[in-house]
C-alpha cells in the first residue's frame, strides 16, 4: 500500500499509510495529515489517488512545494521514491509493490488485462517490421483458407482502409477494429492496447471475448514489450508447447492455441498494439498470412486512431479558443468604456494582451468628491491565469479605492497588496502604479507598488521619473508604502506604461527601450493625449517588425 515516510523535519521517522482518496498535508487540525512544521501553510499540499498511484498538487501554499528539489508545478504523478517539501519537512513516497507501465491496469467497463512476464527467444515466432506510412463498407466474413492468397489479404486491406478512414471518433473506433478482427481473422480473444498521452502507461481501451467473459484477460507481457520496442508484428504459433514459457505461465496460457500482437505505429511513434488469440479447442490457429494481414490491419488502425486524436483534439483547441474569445470578450469589457472627461486634462489608454486574455489592465475610478483614481497594473507571466489574478486585483482596487480612499493610496495599495497574497497562486506577483488626481488643483498622490517608473514630461523640458512606494504586489502581506505629491502645470504630460512596451523585441533581440519610449513622447508632445498614445505604440510596431509581441503591453497618456 503507498505510504509516506517522513525524511526530515519536526515529525523524522513517521510513515502514513495512504488510503484516501485524497490526502491533505499542512498545519490545519482538518488535514489527513498534519504538520508541526511553521513554514508549512494550513492547507499545503493535496495527494490524489489515480489508478495504483497518488497525484501530486500544491494548494497555493506561501512556501510552495518541492518535488525531488523542483518547485511542483500542477498536478505530477508521484513514482516510488519521489521527495516532497512542504515546509522544512522532506516525505519520501512509497509504493509497496511499484510496477512498471505493463503491469495491470483496470478499465471501466472492459474488465481487467493482467500481463505476465516471460523471456522470449526468437525460436518459434515469426515477425514482420511494421511500415509507419500512412464509414465505408464493412470487410465481409472471410474464411481461413482464402486469406493464403495474397490478393484476398489486400482486397480485405483496401475494405479495412474504405470502412475506417470516417470514423473520428476513437472509443467507436477501436470496437469497429474488433469487429473487422472477429470477421477476417476469427480470433477468440482481443485487446486494443493504448498508450496513455499523459502518463505514459500502456492501458487496456477495448476487449472482447467469444465467452463474454473479460472479468480477467491474461497475456504476454514479453511479446508486447517486443512488439512495441522493436515494432515488430509477433506470431506464436503453438502457445502450449512454446518452451519460451515458464511453468507457472504455462498453466495460465495452457488454453492459448496461437497468438498475434501488432503493434500501432504512426511516424515512429507507438501508440500501442492490437493482440489477439486463439483457444486450444478452436480449429483456427494463425500462420503467416494471419500475420501479414493483422500487421497491415495495424497500419490502417494506426493512422486512423492518430487521425482520431487529431480529430478530437482539434475539436477540444475550438472550444477552447471560444472560451478564450468570450474571456477576451470580458476582459476587454472590465476596462474602461470612455475616458474622463475632465476640465483642464485630456486621457487616453490602451491595453493589448499578448495572448488571448493578459496579465495588464488600467483604470479609471472616479470618487464621489470628484478625484480621480488612476491605474495601471501588470500581473507576471500571461494568459488564463494571469487574466484571473487580474481580474482579482482589479476589483480589490475598486471595493478598497472606495471603503478605504480616505486612508490615502498608500493605504489602498497596502489593502490590495493583502488581498493579493491572499489570493495568487505559488510564485504569482503583480506591480501597480496608483494614484489619485484632484482636478480642482492638479495635484496628484500617488505609490508605485514594484511598477516601471511613470514619467512626468514638463512643460519646461524636465522629467520627473515617479519612483515613490514599495514591493511588488502578493510578495508580504504587511508592506509600508510610501506616497508622494506632485502639482501638474498646463502643458506638462503623464505617460504611465507597462514593461510590455519598454521590452518589445525585434528580429536582433534587442529591446524598444526607455530612452526611445522616452524620444518618442517627446517629439509628439504637442499633439492630443490618443495620437501621443497611438504613436508610441506605432513606434513598438515599428520597432518589434515580424517579431511577434512577447508579452503584455498597457499604455496612458494624460496631457494637461
């Protein structure tokens, strides 16, 4: 039964056994197992059981988790002897009896395929090496002799290929080859084997017998190994007598009167094998010409189930890209509609994600004495998760800039960096710049929570970086951050920016750069807030050429 034994850390020397169906770890009384460990969170880390094994994931812990030394990213399948960290404490799993790929494996529905292990000489099989090239009709009822002509054995092929090559669907599939197996070759015994794209573990998909009964399936371990490692097609002729079985394997097999596996290849690739066999009181039993046509029947199934996949795996990618476009759709509705309107400034923004969702956003907030909260965020890394941490912070900024504005920004920023750790994952952090402007006098407070540093161009020539603040956002709950004030003047202009754009790449690597963002503001200051805007993003498009855009970029210009 798996267990965990504790390596290192407070609790050295205890071992868990696991058998639930999931298994938490952390300091809270209500975990399966818990931890006297400080640095461990209250919910740490959770063990799901899957199939003989258990599944690793972290539970947004502080620390993170580490397997064999590596921070756990998603959900890992544990092997024997993988090292977990939660906290200061190392738990070494176990297995007690750990198996490879071939052993075992349940299957809903279809019974249970138990493989046995043999050495297997090259004495008494044949073998042919399987070609990885490339709903019609259904191949009739073909009678043994028949299948000695070769033509007949192509004829059936080209049926194979007519009656397959429509079916996309790969559960439907796999049950039409078994029914094209039972009609050509009579087996009475069959197994369609797969390899699991995940886990890497070969698993029975569909089997069927002539008894009905597929509580237990039992076949070679051996001639399957070999059939996929050296893609080859296997015959054993004379199961009962073959000395390449040991006893005890015999007995198992005793009733086995003639064998065939095939592997399924595409490209070089195994993606699993067709076995079928006969019973000792059947008259049939396979020679070469059963041999050749399952080999070839192996090559069609191959390319159909790789075709399948393909199928449904296009299938999966559009309803993922329409979700993604409604999430786009959303995001995009979360910024602003219209820019404010304000008597003495002019603004505009923009926010370009990288992929279909993004980490950036801005903001504008107006507060009931007439302020106006400006912002502007950037949540590491991209896409989906990203978006959602964005959409979290987004919504602390609103609910804490109107509970907590009389607190100052520094207060809000503060109450958002609290959220923040709250609620990103392991190893997720966001910078912010925020600030509040009074249209009455111009003056502006703001912090700059990690951000790349605004820029302030005056009217007079000078630039004023705004630096002011503190740490990245989801770092530390308790952070002091500082404010500043500043007092804009007619004529001076704001541009608050994400490193989307100072980063931007072109065909040489090398970057856009603050000092050409910079020259561009400045040689197109005298013109309106949008076309100040559109021209430094038509700079990066520039600049960038060909070279896709690598990360999120945000941009706002005010001009006062």
């Amino acid at each position: 039964m798996p267990r965990l034994i504790v390596e290192s850390g407070a609790d050295a020397g205890m071992v868990y056994i696991l058998r639930d169906e999931a298994v938490t770890l952390g300091r809270s009384a209500s975990c399966t197992i818990q931890m006297a460990d400080k640095r461990a969170s209250r919910h740490h880390t959770v063990l799901r059981m899957q199939r003989n094994s258990y599944v690793a994931e972290d539970l947004g812990s502080k620390n993170g988790t580490l397997l064999n030394e590596d921070p756990l990213v998603g959900r890992v399948l544990l092997k024997s002897g993988d090292r977990l960290q939660v906290g200061d404490t190392v738990l070494v799993f176990e297995r007690e009896h750990d198996s490879d790929s071939f052993n075992a494996v349940d299957v809903s529905g279809s019974g249970r395929v138990r493989m046995v292990k043999e050495e297997i000489s090259a004495s008494r099989e044949e073998r042919r090496i399987e070609s990885s090239t490339g709903a019609g009709v259904m191949p009739e009822s073909v009678e043994a002799g028949v299948l000695r002509d070769p033509f007949e054995r192509l004829k059936v092929l080209y049926q194979v290929a007519d009656s397959i090559r429509s079916i996309l669907n790969t559960e439907e599939l796999l049950e039409h080859i078994l029914d094209i197996l039972w009609r050509v070759v009579k087996p009475t015994r069959g197994v369609i084997l797969l390899v699991d794209q995940v886990e890497n573990v070969l698993e029975p998909v569909v089997v069927r017998s002539n008894s009905g009964d597929t509580e237990e399936i039992t076949i070679s371990q051996g001639i399957v190994e070999r059939a996929m490692s050296e893609q080859v097609a296997i015959l054993v002729s004379d199961a009962v007598s073959d000395l390449r079985f040991s006893a005890n394997e015999s007995v198992a097999l005793s009733r086995i009167r003639s064998a065939i596996c095939a592997p399924l290849v595409v490209k070089e690739e195994v993606l699993g094998v067709i076995y079928v066999d006969t019973q000792e009181l059947d008259l049939v039993s396979y020679t070469n010409d059963e041999l050749e046509l399952i080999s070839g029947i192996a090559n069609q199934a191959a390319l159909a189930i790789s075709n399948a996949r393909l199928y449904q795996q296009s299938l999966h990618q559009q309803a993922l890209d329409r979700e993604l476009e409604i999430a786009r759709t959303i995001q995009t509705n979360l910024l602003p509609k219209s820019f404010p309107h304000t008597p003495g400034v002019e603004m505009a923004a923009m926010s370009l994600p990288a992929r279909k969702v993004g980490g950036d956003f801005y903001d504008f907030i107006r507060l009931e004495d007439g302020r106006i909260a400006i912002v502007v965020a950037d949540v590491s890394g991209k896409g989906v998760a990203a978006a959602i941490l964005t959409a979290t912070i987004r919504a602390s900024v609103r609910m804490e800039t109107h509970l907590g504005g009389r607190h100052g920004v520094a207060g809000v920023v503060g109450a958002v960096n609290r959220w923040t750790c709250r609620d990103a994952s392991n190893n997720m952090f966001a910078t912010m710049f925020y600030g509040v402007l009074n249209p009455g006098d111009m003056s502006f407070e703001f912090t700059n929570a990690g951000h790349v540093y605004p820029v302030i161009f005056r009217a007079n020539g000078d630039i004023i970086p705004l630096e002011a603040g503190g740490c990245f956002l989801g770092i530390m709950e308790m952070v002091d951050y500082q404010s500043d004030f500043v007092t804009f003047a007619p004529g001076d202009m704001l541009v608050i920016y994400t490193d989307g754009i100072t980063d931007s790449h072109n065909a040489d690597d090398e970057v856009f750069g603050l000092d050409r963002l910079m020259e561009v503001a400045r040689n197109n200051r005298g013109k309106s807030a949008v076309e100040v805007r559109d021209s430094i993003h038509t700079a990066t498009l520039q600049f960038r050429g060909q070279h896709e855009q690598f990360d999120d970029l945000t941009l706002l210009v005010a001009k006062f």
